[in-house]
C-alpha cells in the first residue's frame, strides 16, 4: 500500500518541507528503489517481491511523480537536493544507510547517493549522466515526444492502444524491449503517470548540464546496461566503468531502457548479488566488466 511522508530539508532557499509517496514490503536491510524520469515507484512492482524475499523493500516516488508532491517553488531538482532529500526521506522512515538501485534518473541519484556516503551498497540500471552532449540531445528530445504524446492522447483513444500489441509498442517501445508484454492497465497507468508528473519539466532542465564524473569508492557498485537500450545508448556503460572502475559493467541481454519489466529475474539477480555483497567484500566481478548473460 502507498504511503506518504513529510520531512524537512535543507535547500538555497532555506529549509522546507517534502512530501513523498513510497511503499515498504519485506523485512531485513533496507534497499531503497528508485525509479526514472516520468515514471514511479510501480516501474520496480516486477522485481518486489523477488527482492523483499531478502530485504526491507522500500520504493519511491521521486519529488513530481506519482503520488509524490513536487518540490517547493525554487527548490531546485538538482543532484545536490535530491539525493540528500532521499537521505532525509530514509531518516524519516527509520532507515540507516540503505542498499539503492536505481534506473535511469534513479540510477544517476543511486551513483550520488553512494558517493555522498548515505547507502551501503549501489545498483544503477541504465543510470543517467554518462552522455555525450549529442547522445543527452538525443535523449530528451525523445523524452519530450514521449511526455507530449502522453499529454495530446484522450483517455479513451489510451485504453484502446493499450489493449493491441502494437498499441503498446507504439506507447512504450522507446523504454522497453518486449513492450508488447505490459498489461494494457500497466501500460495506461504509466503513461498517465507520464502525463501528470508535474517535476518533468524542471527535472529535465535541471539534466541539461549534469554529468558524473566522480568514482564511488568503498562501496560495492554494479552498473547494468540493457543491451536493447533505445534511450540511453549501451555504450555509455563503457564510460560509466571509466568513471567508476571498481564498480561491476553488467549487459543484460534483450532488455531495454527499463530492464525490470523485460526480464525480472535477471534483474532482481544483479540487484540482490550487489547487494549482498556489501556484507562478503568486493561486488562480484568488480573491474572485470562482467555481464550477466544466462548461465
């Protein structure tokens, strides 16, 4: 069940308060997730209960999405806000130092989070910041089709795409590889979620000069890249190893932007070993670019 929590933070503006939706399931160490730009927290719904067999699950949905309020008038949607913004919002529900996965945007906050040193264990799918000035071109001009599109399209004309496999794909193939297997209800929900995410527009402008450059040491770190990623490129995981050379290159093979709805399990494995492995030493496979092709 969806809950909601205010919490105070500190911002250029002074301190205001936070009100974001989540959902909590399981029980163990924490793992907090983190979805990506115009989506929510049901992004991760495939993978919970896989992964709440182990941890406290706890999904979110970032300021302006979902059920989450947008932030304050000038507060801006900056790294330096919202990743110590989910600090707060962990301290606000009990939780110490966290396990995070994040996907895209949520992937980008995972990678600060755990270079500011609020998690125990990082997992970024797809994460953002690791572009080339043509490649985040292309990125949110895709982004901004795909918001105005889930703007312009009637409710009903939304329903009957959804019910076709080929409406689903024209609905969600930028982000998925098997669109064709969302739940039309699924599908519909997300783009809705698309339509009223009333943070797109200052998240995306906040994007435009963001790139990460810094390592995250002393910490188990696993970057995972769809290798049917039509959105952000495979490529840019190459960078991301650069930048972060002890982390663990994942390729998850035949998903896309949002792995966690094209191959469950597949995901839920990279999730849990990573996560696991903050309690047994170094992330399995660090610095060997391993992918996690089916055994």
């Amino acid at each position: 069940m969806t809950a909601t929590v205010s919490f105070p933070i500190d911002s250029p503006t002074g301190p205001r308060t936070v009100t974001l939706a989540h959902e909590r399931k399981g029980a163990g160490e924490p793992l907090l997730l983190l979805h990506g730009i115009g989506h929510h927290l049901q992004a991760w719904h495939p993978v919970t209960d896989l992964l709440a067999a182990e941890y406290e699950v706890i999904a979110v949905d970032l300021p302006g999405f979902g059920a989450s309020d947008p932030l304050p008038d000038r507060v801006p949607y900056d790294l330096d806000t919202i990743a110590p913004a989910l600090g707060a919002l962990c301290s606000a529900l009990g939780v110490t130092t966290p396990h995070v996965a994040g996907n895209s945007l949520g992937g980008l906050l995972a990678l600060e989070m755990g270079r500011v040193g609020l998690v125990r264990s990082v997992t970024a799918l797809s994460p953002a910041g690791f572009w080339t000035e043509t490649e985040r071109r292309y990125a949110f001009t895709a982004l901004r089709a795909m918001r105005a599109g889930a703007r312009a399209l009637p409710l009903p004309l939304l329903e009957r795409l959804s019910r076709s496999a080929a409406g689903r794909a024209a609905l969600t193939g930028t982000i998925y590889a098997r669109p064709a297997r969302r739940a039309p209800e699924a599908v519909v929900a997300e783009t809705l979620a698309l339509r009223g995410a009333t943070g797109f527009e200052r998240t995306l402008a906040a994007g435009g000069a963001v790139r990460f450059t810094a390592d995250v040491p002393d910490l188990p770190v696993t970057i995972a890249w769809g290798s049917g990623d039509r959105l952000l490129l495979p490529r840019q995981g190459v960078r991301a190893k650069y930048t972060v050379p002890g982390a663990r290159l994942v390729r998850l093979p035949g998903c896309g932007h949002v792995p966690m709805h094209d191959d469950p399990a597949l995901v839920a494995r990279v999730v849990l070993d990573t996560a696991r492995a903050a309690g047994s030493g170094p992330t399995p496979g660090a610095g060997e670019g391993a992918a996690a092709d089916r055994r």
